[in-house]
C-alpha cells in the first residue's frame, strides 16, 4: 500500500454554470503507485483538465477521497493544500512560465526561496537539478537565450527542486515542434527511469506512447486504462 502515490475512490466534481450543473468528474477510481509514468488522455470535455486539477490539489472534489501519498487530502483546506502542492508535485505546465530577465539557476531555485531554504543549499540543489535535465552548461543563460526546448527542461528542473513525489506535466509540448517536443519527452522518460513518478497530460497519442500506461477518460469516468506494449518509446 505505501508504493501507491495517488488513490482516488468515487472522485466527482459537479459545476454550476447559470441554471444547470455539469458533471465534469463523475466518479473515478484510480491508483498510480511509485515510479509509473502515466499519460491521462481524453477529448475536449472528458473531464481530464478538471481531473488533474484536483489531482494537482489545485482544486477540491464535490465527492469522493483523494489520497496524494498516504494522505487524504480531499478533506484538507485551501491553505493546507497549497502546503501539500508545495511540497509534494512539481508542475510542469505548456507555457514556461519562466522569468525571462533571470538565469536558468535563478528561475530553479524559486520554489526555494518560497520554501525559505538558504542560499548556498538553494544553489546547490538547483544546480543539480539542472544537470539533471543535461543543462549543466547553460545555468547562467536567460530563457530568451534558449530553445524552446531548453526553456521547457528548465522547467522541469524547477518542478523537481523540491524533490516531489509527483511530476504532474500538463501538455508540456503543447508549444513545441515535433522535433523538441521529443528532446523533453525522451528528459521525462530518462527522469522516469531514475524513479520519479510522473503523471502527463496530453491529447497527442505520439506523446502518450512515451508513458508505460495510459488512462482515458471520457464524459468524466475512465474510458480505458492499460499498458503500452513496450513500455514507454524506444527506452
């Protein structure tokens, strides 16, 4: 049980937009455990943006359990889950949202300084971090200075500072050419086979091929939910 990262049991979440509620999650059971590498696949309206963002704790369920971890954090408040978001997922988002006056090492070590760690272990960490995603050579180089590419493993660098149990990648090649899109995806695989747990969402299916499993949803329950034959691309 304690290799399982997310569980969710009966997940629902209902809005009301004017006079009528819509059902955008209507009840999803889901375990991810230690070291998957999920991709979550669904069209337009299949409830996967909602999904992932209570997932994400970035929103709460109308009904249904939530545990990120060995915690239950469907129950927690606004202030208690944005300390668990913190602390326990990196995001990795379709635009960069990167700083473009500050250096690769400074846009790293941001969640840091957040989390109040001091500078030298901030530089430190972030470093490693950025050879991590083989950027060892640019820590000094603004994002303008960089290929989209680049600028996204920046990203990633920053989403795992603070060593989160969950990479949680939100179309993160939504804005790049076929070519780059595969330089990031191939960074997530290799990060996945070192052991971190990663959660992509995408629409594209030559991106989800990189997952060794993929869920779909639809109409806010899962469609489907299996392996991929050969376990992630070409690893």
């Amino acid at each position: 049980m304690n290799d399982v990262i997310i569980r969710t049991e009966g997940l629902k979440k209902d809005y009301v937009l004017g006079a009528e509620t819509v059902h955008a999650v209507r009840g999803v059971d889901l375990e991810i455990h230690r070291n998957e590498f999920v991709a979550v696949m669904g069209p337009s309206g299949s409830g996967k943006s909602t999904f992932m963002n209570m997932i994400g704790c970035l929103d709460t369920p109308t009904a249904g359990k939530y545990w990120l971890n060995g915690q239950l954090v469907s129950e927690l408040t606004d202030d208690e889950l944005a300390r668990v978001r913190n602390k326990a997922i990196g995001f990795v988002f379709q635009t960069f949202n990167l700083l473009p006056r500050a250096s690769a090492l400074h846009n790293v070590e941001l969640p840091l300084i957040y989390a109040g760690v001091g500078s030298r272990e901030r530089r430190r960490r972030a470093q490693e971090k950025l050879q991590m995603v083989g950027l060892g050579d640019r820590m000094e180089h603004k994002p303008p200075e960089m290929s989209g590419g680049q600028r996204q493993r920046v990203a990633v660098a920053r989403a795992l500072v603070n060593d989160p149990a969950l990479l949680l990648a939100d179309e993160p090649t939504g804005n790049l050419d076929s070519t780059t899109s595969q330089e990031v995806m191939e960074q997530l695989a290799a990060l996945n086979r070192e052991g971190q747990t990663i959660l992509l969402v995408t629409h594209e299916h030559d991106i989800a091929a990189y997952a060794k499993r993929q869920v779909h949803l639809r109409d806010g329950i899962i469609e489907k939910d299996f392996m991929n034959h050969h376990g992630g691309a070409e690893a």
